[in-house]
C-alpha cells in the first residue's frame, strides 16, 4: 500500500505537467480578423502567428532568420532567386466541415504567395482583399515569378536583386495557407470565411473569438513540432493597460502584452512576477496626410515638427528614462542610421515657417491620437494633448480625435486625417524593413503617404546591393532626404518591458515586443 501511494505521489508532477494548465495572455487590442495578409497591426499578428507559420521565422530573441516550415533554402549569388525545400509531412489544422486529405505541399505556398500579387486569382475574384503589408513591400511588383519545383520544391524568382528579401518569408502576413481549404471555401461561396475561420500550421489552432472580450485556441493535435503542453491558449482582451497590470498581479493572466514605461514600478520586483526586457527595434512617429491641405505643404510639416517640445513630453510620458527621442526613421542601432540627423525645438522659426507657407494666423487641423498603449507611446491621449498646446502657441488649433482601434485603423488608412499617430516595429535589424513598407511609393497608391523619387530611387538601390558600406551610404541619404521633406514627426524609440508570472516555462521575448507561445507552459 505504502508503495502504491509512493508511486502516485512519484507520478502526480508528470501527470499534472501532462495534463498542464491553460494559459492567459492579457492583450492589449482585438485582432482585425485572422487572416494573416491582411492585417498589419501587431495585436492582430499576435493572434495570427500561434495558427500560422511561415517558411522561415526569427530566432527569439535575435533576428537570425531559421527554418520553419522550410527545412532548407538556397539565396542565388546574384540575389534574385530564392529557393525553398519544405518540411515533410506537415498537416494543416482543421476547420468545421473541413478536414484536409493532404500534408502541406508547394501548392500550397504558391497559393498563399499568388494572392498577394495576382487579383485575378480566383479565391481573390471571390473575396476581393487589400493585402496591406504585401501591397506596401511592392511584391506584385518585385516578383518575377513563383514556381513549383515538385511537391515540396518552391522557387521565388525576382526582377531585380534583393538582399533583404528572405526576412519577407518570416513576416507574420507570410503564413502558409491552405490551398486545399481556400478550394472548399470557394466551392461552398464562403470565401470570406477565411478570414473568420482560419485553417493553418501552426502549433495552436482557433477555437472561438468574442470581439473586444476573449479568443480562444487550442493545441493544434497534429502540429509536425509535437502537441502543445498548455490544454488551451486565451487571448484575454483588456484596453486599459492598469487593468492588463492587475490581471497579471492577481493570476488572472500569466503574460501580458508589454507595458508602459509608468507601469514598470508596479510589477518589478513583486513576488511571483518576472519582468522580461529587451531593447526593441521600434519607433512611434506623427504621419501626414500628405493629400490634405495644409499639412501637404512641406513648410507647413515642419513647422508642426519644430513646435513640439520633445523634452516636455519625454518627462511625462517616459519617466524611467528608458526611451529616446527618435530622429530619423529608424532606430540608431540599425546599420546606417545618419547621426547627424537632430530635432530641433524653436516655435519662433515655427511661426515663420508658417507665415512664409501662407498662415500667419495659424489653421486648424485634426490630430488623432492612438487608443492603445504602446512601448513607443504608452499614453496616446496625454501626448496629444501636450502636442495640442505646443501647436496652439504657434496658433494651429487641433482637434483631438480618436477611435476603437479597427476603426482607427480604417478611417486613417482611408485618409481621413490630418495627422495621425502611428508606430512600427522591426524584426530583422535591417533599414529597409522600416524604409520600404512605410516610405516607398510602393507603399503608397492614394497619395496619402510619402512618395518621393530620388528617396524611391536610393533605397531601391540598397536593397539590390551586397555591398554593405554602399548600402550604409545610400541610407544615410535617404534619410536627408526624409528629413528635409518630413512625411513624418519621430518620436521615440523605446525598450520594451514583457511581464509574466513566474510559473511560465520556456516564453522568449523577440525585439517587437510580439508573442510566440509555442512550446510554453505553466509548470
């Protein structure tokens, strides 16, 4: 007897580690949907990267690229051929009324990948979409072709060199779909599903989503990495970022997304809670609408940018001294970043400006501020208001606006602002994956955003370049050219503060500040 209760007492550790218990990560914003392409929002892609994978992802915490769903790939020497070997007997999830008969194959990354540059794809005939990031990158336009090899062989060909090109395999927006899936769909007149219902590889797979409240997923049972420990993995949505803090103090949440520089006190150092840091590769910016009148008008951008006390709201909004005043697109510890680049702070030359530009008086503009916290700018709402009374000296009224953060989202992306706040964050360490999404002319076919030839002309050719000081060179003089046209107002870059219970085994932070939960646990 005495044995027998020795033996359950020796297996109870293994037996509850088996069972495991389910893990709650308090989000900060609901995802647009779960259709990885569309959305480039990183609570979205928080979402979408536990169902989806892509061909290479980012070695946590670094920005190493290494296989996923490719075991293996081969870069051509001239950089316009990219060659892919997949991984075998990967299986797709399943879906209601779907099953698939097939592990994933090349048809299925030439589907994924002919979305994105072919509208008269049948599936897009059918559920005609705007691929954001995919659009921005110019893929349609870079891209030569897509070919099947044979069943687990695929080879991207480009037009024109491109270094940088394998991290776009590694984004989330590049996670592998079914094709077998999006033909049922299509069969069934339920394209629009796919966004709704997602189908993918990954290590979890959805189970229920309540807008604004809870998502729900679990282990994806046929994952080629082996079934997850966590029995379920819920998206606990929270805007209110003191809320997202007292979630995690009480246990309610085992991970939280990451906090604002004035919540750090609140968790460092209390009992049962780890704090995680990493110096992000990010940045939060003001952008213009460089359609409206009169933010159109160069002058005019500059003056706003000069009237901004930086020092002023970096005290208030970054107390701990861990953010830096950004200066350029892209942070300073990205290979050629221009260190000449300064902000300057002088409302006189601001009122002048403004008077040469054709406003002695001033104007009155919107000015939208972000509705969810971000590392990069924890309080979208006070930084407004401190830009607001900067601009009011130099007699530009603004009206303070914001939104839900999908509608926010919307509305800015169909220009209905003068200004907006907005951020980014990098994975690879590399200047174009700031550059080219947000400043080319690729990223920008309604004139709302910056679009600018010589800027196009120089960052093109770093991109095709293997020569890494020519690369450096031509950076540095794109971003003279930035800073001379100002499609945007830099704000900060910032280090970023992930907190989780200390019962979470195996959670590594990536330089974005996203999350990836497979292979974690409670203990």
């Amino acid at each position: 007897m005495k044995a027998w209760l020795l033996l359950i007492a020796l297996a109870a550790p293994l037996l509850a580690h088996a069972q495991g218990k389910p893990l709650v990560y308090c989000a900060d914003a609901s995802p647009e949907g779960f259709d990885p392409g569309l959305w480039d929002s990183s609570s979205t892609s928080n979402a979408t990267r536990q169902i989806f994978e892509g061909l290479l992802a980012f070695e946590r915490p670094g920005t190493t690229l290494v296989g996923r769903l490719a075991e293996r790939w081969e870069v051509s020497p001239d950089a316009k051929s990219f060659t892919f070997t997949l991984r075998p007997g990967v299986q797709f999830q399943t879906a209601p009324g779907f099953k698939p008969t097939r592990p994933m194959n090349a048809d299925d990354v030439v589907f994924t990948f002919t979305r994105f540059i072919d509208p008269k794809l049948a599936f897009n005939v059918a559920f005609p979409a705007n691929f954001i990031l995919p659009n921005n990158l110019g893929l349609a336009r870079r891209l030569a072709g897509i070919d099947k090899l044979d069943e687990r062989t695929v080879r991207f060909r480009l037009k024109e060199p491109d270094v940088t090109f394998a991290a776009v395999f590694a984004y989330p927006f590049a996670g592998i779909q079914s094709a077998e899936y999006a033909a049922h769909l299509l069969k069934e007149n339920r394209a629009a599903q796919i966004n709704l219902q997602p189908v993918g590889t990954g290590p979890y797979r959805f189970k229920s989503y309540t807008k604004d409240d809870v998502l729900r997923l679990e282990p994806h049972p046929a994952y080629w990495g082996g079934k997850q420990a966590t029995p379920a993995l819920i998206f606990s949505i929270s805007r209110e970022p003191n809320v997202r803090v007292q979630k995690l103090l009480a246990g309610e949440c085992q991970v939280s997304s990451p906090l604002r520089d004035v919540d750090v006190s609140a968790l460092d150092g209390k009992p049962g809670v780890v704090l995680q840091k990493i110096q992000a590769l990010n940045i939060s910016y003001l952008s213009f609408n460089l359609k409206k009148a009169p933010v159109n008008q160069r002058e005019v951008r500059e003056a706003l940018d000069i009237a901004i006390d930086r020092g002023a709201i970096f005290k208030a909004l970054f107390p701990r001294g861990d953010a830096v005043q950004a200066t350029s697109a892209f942070p300073p510890g990205i290979p050629g970043f221009n260190k000449a680049l300064k902000n300057e702070f002088n409302p006189t030359r601001a009122k002048e400006l403004l008077a040469k530009a054709g406003f002695p008086n001033g104007f009155a503009i919107d000015l939208w501020a972000l509705p969810v916290a971000r590392p990069t700018n924890p309080n979208g709402q006070l930084m407004a208001q401190l830009i607001q009374q900067d601009w009011a000296k130099i007699g530009v009224k603004a009206t303070i606006k914001t939104y839900e953060w999908g509608e926010y989202l919307k509305r800015a992306n169909n220009g209905e602002h003068h200004v907006y706040m907005s951020g980014w964050s990098g994975e690879t360490g590399d200047a174009d994956e700031f550059l080219s999404p947000n400043l080319s002319c690729a990223a920008n076919t309604t004139g709302i955003k910056f679009c600018n030839a010589e800027f196009d002309k120089l960052i093109n050719e770093a991109r095709a370049s293997t020569d890494a000081k020519k690369r450096i060179a031509l950076y540095e003089k794109a971003q003279e050219i930035w800073k001379r046209e100002r499609p945007w107002i830099p704000m900060a870059h910032s280090t970023i503060y992930l907190p989780l219970r200390s019962d979470v085994v195996g959670f590594k932070m990536a330089p974005t500040g996203s999350v990836d939960f497979n292979g974690v646990y409670r203990k």
